[in-house]
C-alpha cells in the first residue's frame, strides 16, 4: 500500500489532543476574542463530549482541534506533533491521516454510491485503487452497511447516510474521529444507532470527539467539556 510520509512518528503514550494555552482571536478592528485561552488534554480512546449553547465557541474550538484553523495563542498537539511548526501542505496531510470527521449534514456525493463515497476519501492520502476499494468495503462492513455498498445516497435512510459518513471518516483509520452535531438531522431512532455504533468503536479503541447541544448525546461520553463564551471548561460529574 503506498501511502505518504507521515510528518513525524506519534509517540506511543502521547494525548491524541493536546492544547497548551491554545485561544483564538480574529484581527479587528476591533479584535474578537473567539476562543480563550485553554488546556485540554484527550487521552488515546478517550469519548468526550463537547457541550455549549449557540455562539459560545465550540465552532471555534472544532476548527481548530480540525486543523481547519490555526489558533493564534498557545500549542496544539495532534498525535504528540506540534502543529504550529508545519507548512500548510503538510497540516492538510495530518489532518487527512489523523483526523475522521463526521457532520450534521452527511456532506455525501449524491450520485455516487455509498462504496465510491467512502472510497473517494483516500484519493488525496496516497492510496492504490485497489486498496481504496477493499478498504472502502472494511469500513462499510463495519458500520453495518455492507449489502448497501452499491447505493445511492438518495435511497439510503438518515441513519443510513450518517453511517456512511462514519465509514468514510473510518476508512483511513485514523486517530481521531471529530463529530459535529453527528445526529442533528437524524429521528430518535436512527440517532440511537449512531450513537450506539460510536459507543462500539469507542469501546474498539477509537478515540471519539463529538461537538452537541444534545443533553443526551453529551451523556453517552465518558467525559464532558462545556464552552460558554470562549471559555472551555470541564464538567464534573456529580
């Protein structure tokens, strides 16, 4: 399988995130403090949840636990890598390799199947289309879709569709699968099977971020943040 060189080597026993006083601030005038200052540590196979009401931040924060947006304060490690010392190029590439992410939305090609949808995730990470597909196939084995491969989008259910997107966040394995609001559009059926495969690949070893408004969604983690104001603080539990 070719695959690109990795920026640098995690080490074995470093946090999957890791902020150091890491804060955001738009430029002005006048300057907008979008998200303060803060450290927050996520241990491998970690489930935590991301809790705050709208315009608070966690927009903010998600961008830049993403790698979709440099914070301007402090030191992000992803994977034990610094990544306030990469060139662009090379931050798109971690952020490809390390980073699943799910979104409300599902963000599916319609006229693709779900098998190529899951396959076009890896054009940009280096690998063989041989590879893409039986990889492709793994991932929708494992999120229970495998008879489903060759179906459009427009004939899969909400639940279905989520699922697929999980696959597509899985097929590269990486280190972190980042959910934003992952059952915001879906039933209470269909948001039950999300949450109840995000709770099978926790338990597999996968460390799990999910942003939510949801009380209930926030429950399932094992740990929960809140952001009010740009201020990230954690809940203690009672």
């Amino acid at each position: 399988m070719t695959r690109p060189p990795a920026s640098a080597d995690a080490p074995v026993d470093a946090p999957v995130i890791e902020f150091r006083q890491v804060g955001l601030t738009y430029p002005g005038p006048p300057p907008v403090a979008a998200f303060q200052p803060c450290d927050l540590r996520v241990g491998r196979g970690e489930f935590v949840t991301v809790v705050g009401p709208s315009g608070s931040g966690k927009s903010t924060f998600l961008n830049i636990a993403g790698l979709l947006d440099s914070p301007t304060t402090g030191t992000y490690l992803l994977d034990g890598i610094d990544t306030g010392v990469l060139k662009d190029g090379d931050r798109t590439a971690l952020r490809g390799r390390r980073i699943g992410f799910v979104f409300q939305s599902f963000h599916l090609l319609a006229h693709r199947s779900a098998l190529e949808n899951v396959s076009l995730a890896m054009v940009y990470n280096g690998f063989r289309r041989r590879d893409r597909t039986a990889r492709a196939r793994e991932a929708l084995e494992r999120v229970g879709l495998g008879p489903r491969a060759g179906a459009l989008p427009t004939r899969l259910s909400g639940g279905e569709r989520q699922r697929v997107a999980i696959a597509r966040a899985l097929v590269a394995r990486p280190s972190l699968l980042l959910c934003d609001e992952p059952t915001g559009n879906l039933d209470s059926a269909n948001a039950g099977t999300v949450l109840g495969l995000l709770e099978e690949l926790h338990t597999d070893g996968m460390t799990i971020l999910v942003i939510t408004h949801d009380a209930e969604v926030a429950a399932r983690g094992g740990r929960t943040v809140s952001i009010r104001d740009g201020h990230l603080h954690e809940q203690v539990a009672a």
